[in-house]
C-alpha cells in the first residue's frame, strides 16, 4: 500500500510491530508512574505513539505548520494517562541533523501539558538520533547528568512517531530545554540570563569572550538590553582573567563549581567533540549569582560515534576511548580554555574526583541500564531500521560501523565501559 509522505513524495508504507511480549505479570504496587524511576519502566502491549497530523508539509526549521497530535499510552508503560489529543505547531530543528532523511521536531502545543509522565509545558522536541544506530546515546548521557545531580537533566521518552498517517520511526520524545520553571529555573524579568555556547551563532544577539574565543549566544532573553550585554562580557572577561591566573586566581567567586565538575564528567565520560565550548553548551547566571552550566545536551555524535575528533582536535587526541579531550582541549586545536585552566587548581581537581567517586557506583550500572532500554524497546527499534535500512551503511560521523543493532549495542557499552575504566584510573593520578 503506498501513502503520500510529509513532503509530497509517494512511498510503500511500512508498518511496525504493535506488540512488545511476553507481558511481564503485575508487580506489586508501586507509586504512581509518573513518579517513578526510569528503570521500572515496565514491558507492554502496545508500544507509546505519537500521531501528528500536519496542516501542510513540514519544510524548514523556521516556519510553524499547524497540526494536530495525539500522544497514546494505552498500556501505562510510562504514566498514568492513555491518552493527550490537542493542538499544536510543528517545525524543523537541528544543525546537521535536520539535512539527514529521518528528520527531528520542535513541537508547540497550545496547552501546558505533562506528556508520558514527563513535566512540562508547551514545548517539546522529538529526536530523531539518525547517526546514532544504537538511538540510545542521548539517553545515556542524561543518565550520567542525572547521576552528576545538574541544575536540570531533559526527561526523555522513546515513541513511535506516525506524521499524517506515515510512520516516521522510533524516537525520542523530550523536554524542550528553555527557562521554565520546571527546567532551566530562573527569572528572566527579573534580569537573570539563559545562555548558549554555539559556533553557529544563529541567536540575535552574539560574541565571542576576548581570551578563549568561547562562543556565546543570549538565548533568554533574546534581545538583552545593552546593559545586560555589557555586564555579561564583563564577567566573562572576569572569569577569563581568573583562570589565566590560575592557580589562586579566584574563580570560585564566579562560577558555580558542582555545575562545572558535573558537565565536565558528562561531557568528557561520552568524549562528546563539541563539550569543549564548541557547540550545545548551556549556561545560566542569575542577577548577583555565579555563572552555572545549566544542563547539558545533544550526544547523538558522542560515545564512540565520532570519527573526526582527532582531525578536529589534532594534538594527540583520539576517537576511542582512552586518552583526554575536555580536560586538555580548547576550541580550533588549541591547547588552552576553560576546563584546561580549572584542572591547574587542586581544589578543581579534588572536587571532581570527589563527584566521581560518589557516582562510580551508578556509572558501573549504565551497561545494564542500556540492556534494560533494548529489551522494553526492542520492537520499536526494530521496526524503526525496517524503515531506515541503515545497518551495515555508513552514516556520518561513524566511527565503526555494524552490520546488526545488536553489533551496535554491545560497542556502545564496550566504549562506554572502557572510557569508564580509562578515567577510573587516570583521575586518580591527578
């Protein structure tokens, strides 16, 4: 049977599993869902859909299409609602992501609206994860922050998506990141910032910091007076003046150190190529408050499926995963910036062995976590590369490429557990 896709081309429909079996038997009672850890998350009949219904084709990252969406959870596997139908905008989002053929989504609906158990507004974003053929990374990185205790981890759902009647594949249903209360919480009226660092520079607003060329982006508000801009440069140049004179050189007065040491470990953990200040890197600083890393996101290219950090960086640095790269790298191949600084101070140095060795125990878990997320999920993923006939093809940036998503799967967690043991030892050694 053929359908008419998003953007007007006809295709032969393909159709997914809509059973996940055996059932597991009722356990005994446990607090409500929405409320409960990740890992008891339950197997269940009918998979979590997700069903938009678009005025008009989705084109560009730009323009909002009105539509329809209605979001199903018929057997509880995530909350204790079955059923969210209501109305919305839908457009692009993504960098590169968005030019790959399994597109990613910014939803707005016009409600605020917890979806799958997950708190939230209006805003939502559903991710596609193309390169990533295991579509756990981003998801494993959440994991890491939530262990590392960030100001705010994204809550993630994995979906089926059908857009006008055609399924779309297997993907991540997530809280948009932006200031709400639930998420980055602060007071934008009151003069309180919300940041991005990006070397596409695509905000309204923009500068790089005099030292280290770190690329900022005022997100919130978007079109900050020229005080706040004046006075934001100015702490920035503060914070950079600090870490060049480091050790001793003040920058616990300027920046929050439990925000930095968790991102450092998440980020360096997935030895993410853009975790050095490059790109998807976000920050909030309060009126009178220290500059704080606020979450972090977007890990679709981390964890092993990167084959160009040693190119981009140079320097020694590799893509497998032993050796540094957030603790020694700065941006366009320079040795020096931020976090090559901080680890010149031993009370930097004591403070992230420190966090490490509360959360190693957790860490050690995250291999099994991911067993756990590939035996509810499976049937998802699988009838998602039914559509995406991507096995064994390589899709840029991969660094290894499998013939199976078993394949997949177990180098995941054979890099993650290696890049684990790897700082396991040498952070020790500091």
């Amino acid at each position: 049977m053929s359908v008419i896709t998003p953007d007007g081309k006809e295709q032969e429909e393909v159709t997914p599993p809509d059973t996940l079996s055996p059932v597991v038997p009722p356990e005994p009672e446990k607090p409500k869902k929405d409320e409960r850890e990740d890992l008891s998350w339950k197997k269940v009949e009918h998979f979590p859909t997700v069903r938009i219904q678009a005025s008009k084709a989705i084109s560009d990252k730009v323009n909002w299409v009105d539509a329809t969406i209605r979001v199903e959870d018929p057997d509880h596997m995530y909350s204790d609602s079955t059923l969210f139908e209501g109305k919305m905008r839908i457009r692009g989002r993504g960098n590169t992501t968005w030019d790959m053929p399994k597109k990613p989504y910014r939803l707005k609906l016009d409600d605020h609206t917890k979806l799958l158990g997950m708190k939230g507004n209006k805003d939502w974003v559903l991710l596609a994860n193309y390169s990533d053929k295991t579509l756990l990374r981003n998801i494993v990185a959440m994991e890491i922050s939530r262990l590392c205790g960030l100001p705010w981890t994204p809550h993630m759902r994995t979906v089926e998506l059908y857009l006008n009647g055609t399924y779309q594949g297997s993907y991540v249903l997530c809280q948009h990141k932006e200031v709400a209360k639930e998420k980055v919480d602060i007071d934008v009226e009151k003069g309180d910032l919300y940041l991005e660092v990006d070397t596409t520079q695509d905000e309204k607003v923009c500068f790089s910091s005099e030292r280290w060329l770190i690329p900022f982006m005022f997100k919130d508000p978007e079109e900050p007076t020229a005080q706040q801009i004046s006075d934001f440069k100015a702490y920035v140049q503060q914070i950079e003046d600090a870490l060049y004179a480091n050790p001793g050189g003040g920058w616990e007065d300027l920046i929050d150190l439990d925000s930095f040491v968790g991102n450092y470990i998440v980020q360096e953990i997935c030895k993410n190529v853009d975790g050095n200040f490059r790109k998807s890197i976000f920050f909030s600083k309060t009126v009178g408050g220290k500059l704080v890393l606020a979450h972090v996101w977007d890990f679709d290219i981390a964890l092993g499926n990167c084959n160009y950090i040693d190119s981009q960086h140079q320097n020694g640095v590799t893509n497998g995963p032993e050796g540094w790269l957030i603790k020694i790298m700065g941006r366009k191949k320079k040795t020096d910036s931020w976090y090559p600084r901080l680890f010149l101070d031993p009370v930097f140095v004591k403070a992230v062995q420190d966090k490490w060795d509360s959360i190693k125990p957790g860490l050690d878990s995250i291999p099994d976590m991911i067993d756990h997320y590939v035996e509810l999920n499976r049937a998802s993923y699988d009838a998602n590369f039914n559509k995406w006939q991507i096995m064994g093809t390589y899709v840029w940036p991969n660094l290894n490429v499998y013939s199976t998503y078993d394949e997949e799967v177990a180098y995941l967690k054979e890099f993650f557990t290696d890049r684990v043991a790897w700082l396991d030892t040498e952070l020790h050694k500091l």
